[in-house]
C-alpha cells in the first residue's frame, strides 16, 4: 500500500482528448505522451492549481481525463464475483459512486506536482491487439524513479484506462479487498450507501 494513495495522481496525467484527423484513432503510448505533456503543461502555467483551487483542478479532470476512463470496466473489476449478485439497478449505482469516488479522492492530488516529469516505455503490442499495458516511469526531482503500468483496453471510442499498477501494486485488486469485504458485511446495497458516504464526505470545496 505505500506509495499507492501519494502517486495515484499521476494517473489523472494520462488521458485525454487529442486533436486527430477525422476516424484516425491514435496508438496508446502515443495518446499517453501527447495528453501528459498538454495536462502537465496546464498545470504549470495555472497559479490557481497550483496553488490549490480544486474548482479549477475538478474542471481539468472532467474536460480531459473522465472520458477515457472505462468506469464500468474498472467497477466490475473490483466488485470481481460480486459484480454478478448485483442487480442492473445496483450495477448503475456502484459505477457511479466509484467513479465520483475516484474522482473526488484525487482531485486534491493535482496540486501536488512539483515538476516530476514522465518517461514512456516502448509498447509492446502486435497489430489487433485489443488490451494492452503501457509502462511509465515518473521521474521525481529526489529518490528513484516509480514504475507506473496502465492497463488499457481499445473501445469503439478509443483506447480507454480500466486499471494501473503503481511499483506492482494494483488500483484495482486494492479496491477489490475493501469492497468485498464491506459486501460481505451488509451486502451490495451496504456497499452503495458506504460509498455514497465517502461521497458526500470528500465534497469538492469551490473557490
């Protein structure tokens, strides 16, 4: 677990839009390093980030890493069997929660660059492939670098994160521990009212 809550930041760094030509879908160590540097280069010429607006913090991850997530992928990974107890109603729910979850919990993080840069790995990938793992390293300004693996899968609107692995530890399987165990307290609905809670509990402050 060490490390896992400090450097989950870096995953807000990887996805989003690209300008392309029309139908051109781009390959996804291509799309990583492209929106990296357009994120970071916002972040640092945005004092209000910088300095802590998470208004402005929330606004960036909407507009240019939420729509290259795939929350339903990433939820029923780490519901694992229990995604299958759960009824559509209750599907609907959980993904929403986890994603305002994810969200919430990392919005803060972004005011934490302080000039870490990123270095990406050759893909290693054959033509057809569908999922992939693009392997980075983040490079910070004192210590070694940090390996961070992006899990990623090809969708009919790109290529899409559905889990990461920061120095081998998985986004996914940690949450998988604490929501089936919370499951096998209260059941599913359980699940949904605690997330909801952390929720309302982790509400972005506006300035």
């Amino acid at each position: 677990m060490r490390n896992l809550h400090k450097m989950l930041f870096l995953l807000m760094f990887f996805c989003g839009p690209v300008a392309l030509a029309q139908g051109q879908m781009p390959a996804p160590d291509a799309l990583a390093k492209s929106v990296t540097d357009e994120v970071l280069a916002v972040i640092r010429a945005d004092k209000d980030i910088q300095s802590g607006n998470q208004k402005k913090v929330l606004e960036l991850v909407e507009a240019k890493v939420l729509p290259h997530f795939s929350f339903p992928r990433m939820t029923q990974l780490a519901m694992g069997r229990n995604w299958r107890s759960a009824n559509p109603e209750q599907q609907k729910k959980l993904v929403a929660e986890f994603r305002t979850m994810l969200v919430r919990t990392y919005t803060t993080a972004f005011t934490q660059y302080k000039n870490q840069t990123v270095e990406y790995k050759p893909l290693r990938a054959v033509a057809g492939d569908t999922e992939v793992v693009v392997q980075s390293l983040i490079k910070q300004n004192s210590g070694p670098p940090v390996a961070v693996d992006y899990s990623m899968e090809k969708t009919d609107a790109g290529w899409k994160v559905y889990n990461m692995k920061i120095e081998g530890i998985s986004l996914i399987e940690n949450y998988r521990n604490s929501f089936n165990t919370e499951v096998q307290k209260n059941g599913v609905d359980g699940l949904i009212t605690a997330l909801a809670e952390k929720n309302r509990g982790t509400q972005v402050t506006q300035k």
